[in-house]
C-alpha cells in the first residue's frame, strides 16, 4: 500500500491508556493513518497535545498533538475513515460502537462490551482467522447493510482480554497438536492494565491485590470462543474447561502468568516444547506488518520470562513461554508473559485490523468502493 492510499483510520477513547498506545503503534503505520481522535466532553474540542496526558515513552508524535479531539459520535468523524479502534471505558462502548458500526465503520474493538455476542468475532489472527467469516452474517442480522453513496457497511470485531490474549496465544499450539482437557492459571497483571491513574501507589506499593473485577470470568470465558470452531453463522465453543485467578502486581507493564494444562493425547514433554518452538500462525504467514516473528519465544533459562527483561520483543506483539515442565497435578506446567497493552490491547486490536485488510473485509476505502 503506498504511502498516499493509506486507509484513514480514527481512535475512539484516544487520550486514555490504550488510546495513547494506538496513537504511538500507528504512528508510523504502513497501511494506516489516523485522522480523527475522540474523547469524553471533556476533552472535545482541544488540542490533543492538551487533553492528552502522555504516558508513554518516546514522546507525543507532533503531529498528532496538533489535532483537535472530537466528540465520541457517528456524525463527528469524516465519510472517509471507514475504520476505527475503540478503547472507550468497557461500560460505555456497547451502544457507542454499535451506533458507529450502523453508521458505515468498521469497529476493531478492544473493550468487552461485545466479545461475546455470537454474531461477532473474538479475534486473535494467529489463533482463528477464519472466525471473521461472522461478518457478513453479523451485518445481515443487525442490518447493517451497504449505505447510501455506495458507503461500505460497518461492522465489530472484537479482541479478547488482555491476559487472555497471551495465554490463548499460548495454548493454541497445544490444542492443535494434542487437545486440551483442562487449563488452570494465575495471573500477575501490570499496573497500566488498570488504565491511568489506575491503582492508587498507596494500595499496590509494598503489595499484591489478589482480586480484579471481572478479570477471571474473562479469562476462563473467552479461550472457550476463541478456541472454538466456526459452524456457519456461529461459533461452537472449544470443550474444554479453564479455571482462572487473576492478582495486581507493582509492574508497570506485562502481565505473567502461571499455567497448568491437562492435555487430551498424551505428549512428550519435547513434543510440547516443540509445538511451542515450531508454531507459525497465519500472521506470519501473510507477514502482516505488526506481526511478530516468531509468534512464540520459548525460553529455556530457568528464570526466565521476565517482564521487565522480556516484555517488548517482538515489538511488544511476541507471546513469551518459560519454564516448561511436568506437572504432578496437570500433565505440564508454564510461565506465560505478554505485554498487555501492546499485544494485549491496541497491538491486538491493529494486528486484526491488518489481517481484515488482507481478507478483503477493509477495502480501499479512500475512495468509497
Ligand atoms: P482509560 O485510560 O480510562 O481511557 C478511557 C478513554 O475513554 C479516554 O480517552 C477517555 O477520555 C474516554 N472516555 C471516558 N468517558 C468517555 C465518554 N463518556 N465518552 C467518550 N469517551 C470517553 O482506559 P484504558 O485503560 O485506556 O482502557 C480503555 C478500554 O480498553 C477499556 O474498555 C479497557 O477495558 C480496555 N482494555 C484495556 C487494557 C489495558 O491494558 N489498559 C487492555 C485490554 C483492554 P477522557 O480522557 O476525555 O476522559
């Protein structure tokens, strides 16, 4: 895609913590660039720069701290954006991103507003691409059809939880290789997947908070679509069972979790190590540009992953697997580490968007196809 047929794309929720991140990710984006911002009123109608207070390394990109928030609605974005991320707050985004997708936008979502309704896909592009083949069905059901003018239709795609993102990243080998029977997990999630200001210094420092609202039904919910297989218009859910507890710890970015897995056909635990080493999903095959390569790092130094050590290879979009061995309990045990607001929030919201691209499902929408 040449620089001046880049898609336009906008970013719901823009000044918060994942909005801040997709703004930093698509910054120098090949296929994507990003010409509307949204917020709450309380930022309408600023400069970025000002509503905006910047987290993240790097600094601000100039030109995006020129541009002046908008309001969080259909009419406030250009025709010409067919495509926008949503890191709007979880309870808000549920009308708010149906109202842009019946307006003509493409939704890549990260909130959980819609990750289990049954028309739209829970997407990770290494794990089931195929389960964008909800779309058309989706836009049927709710109506969404093709607009006036020729407009393409809207939609939402949806990416899963942030821990869940690297621990399904993880089991996939193993569920394709050998079948999973049971799955248990303890998280140690980051303090920036809270969003800004998040958890209060007085409460995390010196501490772990063993409790995150709403986290552990995610995680054991969502590996279930995820892993489940396409039948037509629907998603028949894997048939296996996870069980999660999910704790904050005082690391400002990467979650780490603890995995136990009973597996269907018996492995070696060579077996699992190679699943692990030799997976290639169908990001790599495309070689969709924020794709990492390879999708899993096996570590095999007995203290490692470690968050502050390991979280940004691969771009921040790599899943990390340590410390493989037998389980007395499960069939085998692991350390799993990802970052959660890269790969687990924006990175994963753009890395589906770019594999909607390559199924055709974003066109060229510059010029209203
Ligand atoms: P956040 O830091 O609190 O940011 C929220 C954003 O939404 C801000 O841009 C805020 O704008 C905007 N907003 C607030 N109220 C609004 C309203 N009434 N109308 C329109 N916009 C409004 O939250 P976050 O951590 O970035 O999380 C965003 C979403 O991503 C959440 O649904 C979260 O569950 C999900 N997520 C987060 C992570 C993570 O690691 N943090 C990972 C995966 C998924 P103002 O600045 O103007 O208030």
């Amino acid at each position: 895609m040449s620089a001046d047929s880049k898609l336009k794309v906008g970013i719901l929720g823009a000044t918060g913590a994942v909005g801040q991140r997709f703004v930093q990710l698509l910054a120098e984006h090949p296929w994507f660039e990003v010409v509307a911002l949204t917020a709450s009123d309380r930022s309408v109608g600023k400069r970025y720069g000002d509503a905006c207070n910047w987290l993240l390394r790097g600094g601000m990109p100039p030109a995006v701290a020129e541009m002046t928030v908008v309001a969080t609605e259909p009419a406030a974005i250009n025709s010409d954006v067919h495509l926008l991320f949503s890191a709007m707050p979880g309870d808000l985004a549920g009308p708010l991103e149906e109202a842009f997708a019946a307006a003509g936008f493409a939704v890549c979502s990260n909130t959980s507003a819609h990750r289990q309704d049954p028309d739209v896909p829970l997407l990770i592009p290494d794990v089931n691409p195929d389960h964008t083949a909800l779309i058309p069905f989706q836009q049927a059901r709710r109506g969404w059809a093709r607009l006036e003018g020729g407009r393409r239709a809207g939609f939402i795609v949806t990416n899963p939880n942030c821990s869940t993102t690297h621990l399904v990243c993880a089991l996939k080998p193993l569920h394709d290789a050998f079948g999973l029977v049971a799955v248990n997990v303890v998280t140690m999630q980051a303090l920036s997947g809270a969003g800004y200001p998040g958890v209060a210094s007085l409460d995390i420092l010196d501490n772990v908070i063993p409790y995150i609202g709403g986290e552990e039904e995610k995680i054991e919910s969502e590996p279930l679509k995820l892993l489940g297989t396409l039948t037509g218009d629907a998603i028949a859910l894997a048939g296996f069972v996870v069980s999660a507890q999910a704790n904050r710890v005082a690391v400002r970015n990467g979650h780490l979790e603890a995995v136990s897995v009973k597996l269907k056909a018996p492995a070696a635990l060579s077996d699992v190590a190679e699943a692990f080493t030799s997976y290639r999903g169908e990001p790599q095959r495309l070689g969709l540009p924020t794709a990492p390569d390879p999708a899993i790092i096996f570590h095999t130094a007995p203290d490692r992953p470690q968050p502050r050590m390991d979280r940004l290879a691969g771009g921040g979009m790599a899943t990390h697997v340590g410390r493989l061995r037998p389980d007395p309990l499960f069939d085998y045990k692991f350390i799993v580490l990802g970052h959660n607001t890269v790969r687990g929030a924006a990175g994963g919201a753009i890395l589906n968007a770019e594999l909607l691209v390559a199924q055709g499902y974003l066109g060229n929408v510059t010029s209203n196809e």
